[in-house]
DNA sequence: TTGACTCAACATCCTTTGCTACAA
DNA sequence: TTGTAGGTTTCCATGTTGAGTCA
C-alpha cells in the first residue's frame, strides 16, 4: 500500500492506493464531507508523515521540497549562538529563541538555513525588515532572493515575505518550503497572523524574538504553531561582553498647578465611573467591559475619554520638556533618540529643540533621509513617537529618553535594545533616561513594564 | 514609478482594596 | 479555612502598519 501526501490550498491531502489505512487516525486529518478526500491543517504535515513512517507505511510524499541548497556561512557564531542552534536542533527543528535586539538573532537563523539546506521562507512585520533581511540573505549566500509583499510578488528557494503577504500567498504556495522563519515570533499571536502558521507546511520552524511573552497570553498559541522557548538569554546576561553596558535613569517630574488640576479633574470622572459601575479590575477583561459598556453608555463613554485625557496630561507634562533639555545638554556630543507616545509632543518637540521628527506620518522617503544622517551623524538626535520602537533599522546610540509610553514590557526592551549595540572601541556605556510624572498613574505604567 | 488615499489589522488602553465561587 | 481566579460581545481613542486602488 502507497500512501501519498499533497499540499493542497493550505491543507495536506492522505490519499491511499489500499484499504487498510483509516486517515482519519492519523494527528489532526479529517474527512472533507464536499470533496471526500482526506486532509490536515498544512502545519500538521510532519506529524502526519512521521505517523506514517511509524506504522511503515510507503510514503509517496509529494509535499517536502525535495530541492537542496548548498548555503555556507561566514560568520562565526558566538557561543551562545551555538548554543541557541543547538537547542533548537535538540527540539526537532522547532521552537523560539528568545534573545535581545542586537545580538545576532540573524545569524542564527542564517546558520539555521546553512545547516538545513532547505528551501526558505523568513517572515518579517515590516517592509523595512523585508529589504534588511533580503538584502543580508544575497550578500551572504550569494543567491538571488525572492520576496512576497513591499510591492513584489517573486518566489525563490530562498524567499522573505511580510506576515500580510504570507497570509495571501499561503494556500499557494504553502507547501514550497522545508523551513518557516518568524522574525519578531510574538507577532504570530495576532488572532489574523496565526493562519500563517497554519497553512505553511514547513516542517521546520524558528522563531525569534527579544520578548516572547504577550500580556494577552497568546504567546501559547505561538509556541503550538512553532514551538516552545528553547533558548533565552537576556539583556542583562549579554551586556558587557556583546552589548553595551547600560543604565536605567528614573527622573521624577511634578506637574505644574494647573496641570495638576486637570489631571485630577479628568482621572476623577474615570475613577468615579469605575467605583460606581462596581468595576475592580481584577481580571484582564475588566478594561474590555468598560469599552463594551460605552458603546451605548454615555457615562462609560464620558469616563474613557476623561481618562483618555488625564493620560495626555501627565504623559506630555511641561516638565518633561524642560527636564529634556538638561538631559540634551548633558549629551550634547553623543547621540540621543528621544520616545514619545503622542505625535503632538514629537512635533512640539521637533519645533522647540529643532530635532528630525519621525512618526506614523513621515513618508518613506523622509524616513529614509533623516535616518541616514542620523547614521553618518549628520543628525546627531531624532525624536519619534513609536515608529522606532520596532521592525526599523536604527542606527545605533548610546542616550534613549523616554517621555512617554506605554505599559508595555515589550517596548520598552525594544527601546532599551534601541542602545545596547556595542560601541567600536568595546567601551560604551548607554543610558536610558525614563521620565515619569509623580503622583500620577504613570508611576504604576512605568513600574509595569519592568 | 510615485504618491495619496482607503481599509483592515494589530497593540495598548487599568483601581485599590473589595464580591463570589471554588479548589487545595 | 485559606488562597486564588474570575462571567457577555461586535470596540471609547490613538498610533502604526501593509495591501490595494487609482490618478
């Protein structure tokens, strides 16, 4: 008896020549009642064909690529690289590796790619991520490189794809790889991203990522669809001998009177809202039911926009912007990314202290300029809301001030990350300068994402 | 090829001290 | 007794992105 396997609109199909086979039995295959046929999820394909190796059935296997790439690397992995290699190697060629910005995630995954040798795809957030990646995979293994998304639509063995552009091409050409490679892994927990994982074949599957965890949990999902955590390092473990040495300064502001005023005015109306309404917080969905109830209660609607206010008041206090000063004074001759949560206080600062402004309404070409000056230190300071905070290639600097942000333990790694690359000479040392406004709910917001 | 636009998706958005049901 | 986790649906606003369309 032969049983084949085919990769069919995101799905491997079980076809079989006897009758002693059930695939039904078989991890994850159903029987499509339209068709008649036989199929699993594509990303069930290996567990599928090793069950059928197990029972010693013949396999026709029309879904492995059966291409080999002769890929050789360059580099020199550093020991804990190897060591990231050689977990997910251990795990079966599945699994996240969990390190920080800055410290070679890359050339694991182009190591993963030498090793295997398999036809690759790399999936990536950003059309920024697309060109970096691109561009490193055709200096290092000399091939041409195909890209799915960023306006192309070209496949290769080795090919990049934003997360968009691999959901579309998905049923297409989802059994055409023998290794899957999430960058920024902790985007697949987004409820549309997850199909991309499940409707590529590849049996092989790495995830990378500097904070794998989400606060919504679904960072479980992420290891079912790639694998576990098989390798971390963190910030702390890595700086010194691979990243720069760093500090992390507090600096408490007041709001003025006036400022203060409106703050507790504005918070006021929020937290009599939330006392009357009965409303605790104690479980994540506490916040979701206040947005819910405001779809058709206008006090609930009334206490989300208040509280929408109070944060702009102590996010953009004034005192920040004078504290910004000192802190510009201080670095004059060393280069500083200043992060804000609000495009407003990009563009006032932008004006005040004459600082390149990026934010979500720069356009590409603007983006481009004013970060390569600010790499030749032409442009010794940016400031940008959260453009910079994720999927953009950065040059490196050693000051970060961070006016404002969220309660995010993911972006203010990345921000962090934004520093740590290690200066020429081996000696830096970066600061991250955090201002928080006293007496306010920023104090929670910045004890939180730490 | 480009730029401007629309659209859909993703992420964050959170108070203080208290109720209830259930498991260890 | 003590400690801990927690039930609904169609979503207030802001910032950012990629894809698609059209001029």
């Amino acid at each position: 008896m032969t049983v084949t396997l085919r990769f069919e609109d995101g799905a491997v199909v079980v076809s079989s020549d006897g009758d002693d086979l059930n695939p039904t039995s078989l991890p994850g295959v159903e029987r499509d009642a339209r068709t008649g046929s036989h199929r699993a999820p594509a990303r069930r394909y290996r567990a599928v064909r090793d069950a059928l190796r197990d029972r010693g059935a013949d396999v026709d296997d029309r879904v492995a690529p059966d291409a080999r790439l002769e890929l050789s690397l360059r580099y020199d992995l550093r020991e804990y690289q190897e060591a990231a290699l050689a977990a997910w190697r251990g795990n079966d060629e599945r699994g996240v590796v969990e390190l920080p910005t800055g410290s070679g995630k890359t050339v694991l995954a182009l190591a993963a790619m030498a090793e295997l040798g398999v036809p690759t795809l790399v999936v990536v957030p950003t059309v920024d991520l697309l060109e970096q990646w691109r561009r490193e995979l055709e200096s290092e293994f000399g091939v041409p490189v195909g890209q799915f998304g960023g306006g192309e639509q070209r496949a290769a063995a080795l090919t990049v794809a934003t997360y968009d552009s691999a959901y579309l091409r998905a049923e297409d050409v989802g059994g055409d790889f023998g290794l899957i490679v999430f960058d920024e892994v902790h985007h697949l927990g987004g409820e549309g991203y997850r199909d991309v994982a499940r409707l590529f074949a590849a049996p092989a599957r790495l995830g990378l990522t500097a904070t794998f965890e989400r606060p919504d949990g679904a960072h479980e999902t992420v290891a079912d669809l790639v694998g576990p955590v098989v390798f971390e390092r963190d910030v702390d473990a890595l700086s010194g001998e691979h990243l720069a040495e760093y500090d992390v300064r507090r600096i408490e502001v007041r709001l003025s009177e006036s400022e203060r005023e409106e703050y507790e005015r504005e918070q006021g109306t929020f937290v009599e809202y939330v006392r009357d309404a009965g409303i605790t917080f104690s479980s994540g969905s506490d916040y979701q039911e206040l947005v819910y109830r405001s779809g058709n209660d206008p006090r609930a609607r009334e206490a989300l926009l208040a509280k929408q206010r109070a944060r702009e008041v102590m996010m953009n206090a004034d005192a920040k912007v004078t504290e910004l000063e000192r802190i510009l004074e201080r670095h004059r001759d060393e280069r500083v990314i200043v992060f804000t949560a609000h495009t407003d206080l990009v563009y006032r600062l932008s004006e005040r202290f004459l600082l390149p402004a990026i934010t979500g309404e720069t356009g590409a070409a603007e983006r481009r300029e004013i970060l390569g000056k600010f790499r030749d230190g032409e442009y010794t300071r940016v400031v940008s809301a959260n453009v910079l905070d994720e999927g953009v290639d950065v040059p490196d600097a050693s000051v970060g001030v961070v006016i404002s942000g969220t309660g995010s333990e993911r972006q203010f790694t990345q921000r962090l990350g934004r520093l740590l690359r290690p200066g020429s000479d081996g000696e830096k040392r970066a600061v991250l300068y955090e201002l928080v406004t006293s007496e306010t709910a920023e104090e929670r917001v910045a004890d939180r994402r730490r």
